[in-house]
C-alpha cells in the first residue's frame, strides 16, 4: 500500500545533521502516519550514505537513493521527486533550515484543497549579508522579469500534490529551476510564512558559485528579458550617434571655431560599445549554452544504489 505522505530530502555531507533530522521528523510523520522518507544522497564523500543505510535498516519508511556523483541539489530534487509514492509531497533541507515542526501546516492548507503550499522566509536567522542582500535583490529582480509569477523569498520547502510532482517529473529540462517550474505549474497556491532556522550543523553547500549558477537558470529559465538588453541598448546607441552626427554637423557649418575635442570622447565610446557588445554576446552565450546542454538529452542523474525501492525506474 502507497503511503499518504513522500518527503523527499538531497543530502550532500550531512552526517552531522542527519541523526537531528531524522530524531525531528519522526516525531512529526509519527503524528501524520502513513509517511515515507526518501533521502537523495547526492554523492555524499562523508558518512551520509552509511547513516542511511542504518535508518533504513532501522525504520522501513526511510528510503534512500543514492546518486553516482555530486549532480547538485535540484537533481537530486528530482531524483527523489521521481520515485514518491505519496498523494502529498513535501521537499525540504536536511541541515533542519526548514523546521519539520511546519509539515502539519503545509498538510492543513494542503487539505484545504491547495496543491501547491510553499514556505515563504520571513526572516533569516544568522545568515550573513553577503547571503542575504543578492538573495533579496534577485527576488526581486525575477519577480520583475519572469514570465511567470514565482513567489518572493520561498526556497525549495514546500508541498506540493501528487499532481503537481507527475507534471515535473513529465518536465526534460536539465536547467532546473523547481521553484519557478512548480509554480509555472498553476491551479490553487498559497504560502505559510515561516522564520528560516541556521543550519543545525556542518557547512553551507552552496557556495557562492552554486547559488550564482542557481540564480542564472532561474533567470535564463524563465525570462527571456535579457536577450532584449542588447536591443535595447543598440537602439540608445544608434540614437546617440545620429545625434552627435546631427552636432557634429552643427558646428563644423555654424561655429567653425568651437574645438572638436575627440581623443577622450572617441576611446569612452569605444569602451563602451565594446563592453555592450561582449556582455550581450555573454547573455546571448547562456542561453546557447543552456540550449546545447538540453539538445544533448543525457539522463537527469545516475543512481548507484537504493534502498526501499523494489523496482528502479528508467531514469
Ligand atoms: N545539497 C545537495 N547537493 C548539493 C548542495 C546541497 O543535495 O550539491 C543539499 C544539502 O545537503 C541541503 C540542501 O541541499 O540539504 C541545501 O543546501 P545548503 O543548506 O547548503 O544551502 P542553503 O541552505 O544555503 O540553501
Ligand atoms: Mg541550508
């Protein structure tokens, strides 16, 4: 028999979290019932995948899959998101930044008749300002540019019905941005506001370049506003130069004494086209590039091993 609930966790080096974790959430799905865990191990160098073993060893509802390297956290998302059996999904953290004392939450809204629930951060506690100031501008900036309407300061917690999880998993795409993606999905959302706890132990895994390249797919995935800078910014260009030709003009016919100083004013322009030109060829280059990646049609990820699961799916 399915069970009601799937929560699907990426575990990346969490072995100091993962006792704390699974201590909290039993707690919480012994109240819901009929949970399973599924933890993604997303090529773990710590103990992580061992401590997973033994949780599975120890409680049938803890399932892990484990993947052939690092693919990086939304795949392993997806991955776990692959093999739910539940009606209701709920994706979190494993270093407890998403407090599973808020499931019950999710799973009321969830009951109300919403099939998609996200989390959203009011607050941050203990992160740097290095986090989060470009995390607030970029929230910021993809509400303004995205086609669809992704919610401000949510991260991946959520939950989300089974319907909503069949949708993604019938979505290719390699440049996963699941939070723009669920939302593309539509019908009923809605958010419970949270305060997001410091990590309970171990390192931030998302470095600064992890999170750089995660805000770029959001980006790239859903708008297409930065392919028109280029013609924007060429249009004011061309106007510019129709005007100085219009002064240049003037003043050789009209004021044939006022000095053409150019030296200064020609090198500007030409750093200053060079520059628009390169950074548009670079805007123009992500989205090649994503374009390339996606042609190519590799699996998502690779497993090496499962626990809890009778069949492997095609992956
Ligand atoms: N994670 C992962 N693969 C990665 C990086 C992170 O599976 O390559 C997992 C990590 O174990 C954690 C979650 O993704 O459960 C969020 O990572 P982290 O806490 O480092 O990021 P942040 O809280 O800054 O979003
Ligand atoms: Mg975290």
């Amino acid at each position: 028999m399915n069970p009601k609930y799937s929560l699907v966790i990426p575990v990346y080096n969490e072995e100091t979290n993962i006792p704390e974790l699974y201590r909290r959430l039993k707690a919480v799905i012994d109240k819901l019932g009929e949970a399973e865990l599924i933890l993604v191990n997303d090529g773990s160098r710590d103990r992580s995948l061992w401590l997973l073993r033994e949780l599975h060893q120890q409680d049938s509802r803890v399932c892990y899959l484990s993947l052939s390297r690092n693919f990086g956290h939304q795949i392993a998302v997806t991955a776990g998101l692959n093999f739910v059996r539940g009606q209701a999904i709920i994706v979190l953290d494993a270093d407890l930044q998403d407090p599973p004392e808020l499931i019950p939450k999710l799973v009321e809204k969830w009951q109300q008749g919403y099939q998609l629930v996200y989390a959203q951060r009011t607050r941050r506690h203990r992160e740097s300002w290095l986090k989060r100031l470009p995390a607030y501008i970029f929230y910021r900036l993809l509400r303004q540019l995205a086609d669809v309407e992704i919610p401000l300061d949510t991260g991946d917690f959520c939950l989300m019905d089974r319907r909503v999880v069949d949708i993604l998993n019938r979505m290719p795409e390699r440049n996963r941005y699941i939070r723009g993606l669920r939302s593309w999905v539509g019908w009923r959302q809605t958010s419970i506001l949270y305060e997001r706890d410091p990590r309970f132990a171990g390192e931030v895994k998302y470095t600064l370049g992890k999170s750089l390249a995660l805000a770029a797919n959001g980006l790239v995935s859903f708008s297409r506003v930065p392919l028109r800078i280029s013609t924007y910014v060429g249009l004011l260009a061309a106007a510019v130069a129709v005007l100085m030709a219009v002064l240049v003009l003037y003043w050789r016919l009209f004021a044939p004494s006022s000095p053409l100083t150019g030296f200064a004013t020609i090198l500007i322009a030409i750093f200053f086209l060079g520059a628009v030109q390169l950074v548009s060829i670079g805007i123009l280059g992500e989205y090649v590039g994503r374009i390339y990646e996606e042609i190519k049609g590799r699996p998502l990820y690779v497993l090496s091993e499962v626990g809890g699961f009778t069949e492997i799916k095609s992956q």
